[in-house]
C-alpha cells in the first residue's frame, strides 16, 4: 500500500502527536506538576510512537499494521489518562488520542 492511501492516517498521526506535545509543556506548567506525573509520561509515549509510525508509513516499512496495533494501544492510553483531567489541554488530547486509535485499528 502506498503512502497516498495512508494521507489521512498520517494527518491523523500528526495532529495527535501535536495534541500530546502541546498537553506535556501544558501539564508541565500546573500547579500540581506530581498530580499530572502519568499524563506526561503517556503523552511523551504517544507522541513518540505516533511520530515514528508516521515515519514509518514514509518509508514504507514491512511493519506498518504491526506499530499501528502498538499505536492504538498506547494512544488509548494516553486517551484513558488525559481524559480523567479538566483542563482543556488535556481533554483536546484525549480527543486526538482517541481518534488516533481509532485510525490506526482499522489498519492493524
């Protein structure tokens, strides 16, 4: 499968790991930074591996469905643990996360 049919996976892909980038400087800013220890650790996770599934899909790699199976799990996640937080940074993450999983399921 080429590259094109993975544009909206790789739109996908980059909105969340923007979502988790934006989400770990913002939780790094609360009052509570010990509170908010889980979401940033998730958030560097999902960003992580969103940012190297779309690499991956770039160069077309032999390993796609399965960092995509990998993916899902870890932007769910995150998803799962932003969620539990009001502020907006966190709960526009859990959105993008969830999308994101849901993307990449239908790959894997």
């Amino acid at each position: 499968m080429s590259n094109q049919n993975y544009q909206d996976l790789l739109e996908t892909l980059h909105d969340c790991m923007t979502a988790c980038n934006h989400c770990f400087n913002s939780c790094l800013q609360e009052d509570d930074v010990k509170m908010m220890a889980e979401c940033i650790r998730l958030d560097r996770e999902c960003a992580d591996i969103c940012s190297y599934l779309e690499s991956a899909i770039s160069r077309n790699s032999p390993f796609i469905k399965e960092l995509a199976t990998v993916c899902a799990k870890i932007c769910t996640a995150c998803g799962e643990e932003c969620k539990k937080h009001q502020h907006d940074h966190c709960q526009k993450c859990a959105d993008a996360c969830f999308k994101c999983a849901d993307a990449c399921k239908k790959i894997s």
